[in-house]
C-alpha cells in the first residue's frame, strides 16, 4: 500500500507573510510540493515573530491544509523559570555548569507534546523541520513509515557567535549542532559550505543541495528611476552591510546617484542626497524592474541570499562582497560581479551605470545564471528525488 502524499511542515513563521528571505523561500518551497501532490500541515508559532491574523487571507489557496499553532511564549517562560529553579537551587542540578555559546533548544516539552499528538493521529509521509532550534522534537522517534527532513537555513552556532556579549568557545554549540541534524534521514541544505561540513561531522542524513528558488516573474520594460537598490530586513548582517556601503563605497560614487533602500533595514540607512528609503512595498517586482543594479554589501552572516537570486530572476546585474555570494555553487563565484573592498565596488558599479554596452550583457548574463541555476522548473526535479515515494 502506498503512502499518504502528506507533509508536516515544523516552521516558527507565517511564511504567507513574505516579509523576508526565508519566508519567501519556504512559500516556494511549500507551493512547489503542493504541485507535486502533497497535503500540507503546519505546525507555527504564536507569540514568536509571526502574526497570524492574516493567515486565511494568505492560505486562500488552500496551500496549507491544516494549521497547528503552539504558543511559544508559554514554553519559553515556563523554561526561564525551571533554569532560575536550577541556579537558585544548585544541587537540583547535577550536571556541571555550561560554558561558552549555547545552542537554544526550542522544543519544549509543551510542544513536543502536541507534536507527538499530531503525528500519531496523521499518516505522514514526511515531517519537515525548519531550523535546528526544533530538531529535539524527534528524540522519541517517528512513526514507522514516516520520514524526517530538516531544512539548513544557516550555520545557527556560527550566526550566534556574531551576536554573542562576550564571545565564548563555539565548540559545544557546533558539536550540539550536529547531533541535532544527525537525528534526521534527509537533510537539505540551501549552501555548499554547510553541506560540505555537516556531512563530515553529522553522518546519518542523505544530503541535497537546494539553492533558493522561484518561479520566472513576468518582466515588464519600465523607466528606471533608481540606480542602486538595496533590499533587506532589518537584522544585524544587513544593517552592517548598509554602513560599509554607505560609510566607505557611497563616497567613492559619481555625484547625482539614485539609490533605494526597501525594507525594515531602511529605517537605519542614514539621510542623504539621492538616498529614498521605504521600509514597505505592496509589490517587490515594480522595485526590481524600475532599479538598474542591485547591491549584496554583506560583510558577514551564513546563508544564500534571496535577494540575488531575486535580482537575477528579474535580470539586474548584482554586485556583491565575496560574503554576500556564501551558499553559491562554487563554480558559480566567477559568474557573479565580485568586489571586496570599498574602491573595487564602487568602480563596479560605476562601469554598469556608465558602460550601457556592459552593463546590457551583465543584464543577459543574470537572466542566464537565474535559468540554469534557479528558476524552480529546475529545482523541481531535486525535490522529486527528495521527496520521492520510495523514499
């Protein structure tokens, strides 16, 4: 007996919001196994980052066949106050004290409860976890017949060695890290570098390189009326990204330059001649096909960036840093335009603004890349040997 074509999606975000790149990149990803035949569920947070009022609205096509929310603010708090018990009353606690970086684990045993109850009362083919925060969620197993799968969406221990007061040793939240993805069959990661390193040093999972990827948006001849464009939520990667740029790149470029920062990142862009920041647009296509060229300044963080890709989908050339390519196929590096240094990047950019003979071949090149490497009929077939019926 075959069986059922159905998924359970564990995924902290409302992704219907597409207010980010990961949001963006697990609707795609959800809409592409629609098409493939799968019934989906979701297990969501409440009181995490999401929203969820605008959900139906969002879910009008019946994307998401069943929605299961549990409330994150519970869990945490209840945690907070068993880790106070713990310090108040050290001989509850046996166990050495921790040192350096800690990996959260956001499986609280609220949530692993109705996470059991789900599963046991659904025929799943797969259950498909999003990010390692949840991974715990499988410690007791899965029924037989079904099988786990975990997206990588970053380096978790690397990205909060950035954000870490006072540093501390990676060591055990790395090793942490890869026991965790170690507890599931398949593994999809959206970087070769985290591909190349977890399966060293976690062994179990089969891996699969799944670039990030969208369907071909129809493109519309439009007066460009932006030079540059910069996109990006409001995190600390983009928020770095934007004062090298405009600390030490934007000095460096001819005067009268348009430029446009789109979203929460806008609101940390300084205030300067030619600069247009607005932290919300209705519809991302008409900011794309009305720039000349977009910028990736990345001076950290893990991860492939939604943004290029965007950009080369709608056939803008794209200069970036060399961190602003991480996750690409290393083949690919020498397609992009690559600057790693103030004066690098700014005569990039210049020589598109001003070259329209090179600047019209680097627009063919990105429609190219965007077909070879990222357009979904592409990816479709990498998901088909993932999600395939004999498993």
């Amino acid at each position: 007996m075959m069986p059922p074509r159905k998924i359970l999606i564990v995924f902290p975000h409302n992704f219907f919001a597409l207010k980010s790149g990961v949001h963006k990149r697990y609707y795609e990803f959800a809409r592409s196994l629609k098409e493939k035949g799968f019934t989906i569920d979701l297990l969501g947070l409440r009181h995490f980052e999401s929203r969820w009022e605008n959900f139906k609205s969002g879910n009008t096509d019946q994307l998401v066949d069943r929605l299961f929310l549990y409330d994150f603010r519970i869990g945490y708090h209840l945690k907070l106050l068993r880790d106070f018990l713990l310090r108040l009353l050290p001989f509850l606690n046996m166990k050495p004290s921790a040192r350096g970086i800690q990996l959260p684990d956001y499986a609280f045993p609220g949530m692993t409860r109705m996470f059991d109850k789900i599963i046991r009362n659904n025929r799943y083919q797969y259950v498909v976890i999003g990010y390692v925060y949840w991974a715990n969620l499988l410690k007791k197993g899965l029924p037989p017949g079904t099988r786990s799968i975990l997206t990588i969406e970053d380096f978790v221990s690397l990205k909060l060695s950035g954000t870490s007061a006072g540093g501390g040793s990676l060591d055990a939240a790395i090793e942490d890290e890869a026991e965790r993805v170690n507890l599931f069959d398949k593994a999809i990661c959206l970087s070769y570098e985290e591909l190349a390193f977890f399966s060293v040093h976690a062994p179990k999972p089969v891996y699969f390189f799944v670039p990030v990827f969208m369907e071909k948006p129809a493109l519309v001849a439009k007066e460009k009326e932006f030079d540059i464009l910069f996109i990006g939520f409001d995190n600390p990667e983009n928020m770095a990204s934007l004062a090298w740029f405009f600390g030490q790149v934007f000095p460096l470029l001819p005067a009268g330059i348009k430029i446009r920062v789109v979203g929460k990142v806008a609101r940390f862009s300084i205030d300067l001649p030619g600069v247009t920041k607005t932290e919300y647009v209705q519809d991302l296509g008409d900011v794309y096909m009305k720039s000349r060229v977009s910028i990736n300044p990345m001076q950290g963080g893990t991860g492939m960036k939604v943004k290029v890709v965007e950009s080369l989908a709608y056939g803008i050339p794209v200069v970036s840093t060399p961190k602003g390519l991480c996750g690409m196929p290393p083949g690919l590096l020498k397609e992009f335009i690559v600057a790693g240094d103030p004066q690098s990047f700014a005569a990039e950019l210049t020589r598109l603004l001003t070259d329209q003979l090179w600047y019209a071949k680097k627009c063919r090149e990105a429609e190219k890349i965007f077909a070879a490497y990222f357009d979904a009929g592409v990816v479709s077939k990498k998901l088909d040997e993932i999600f395939s019926r004999n498993q």
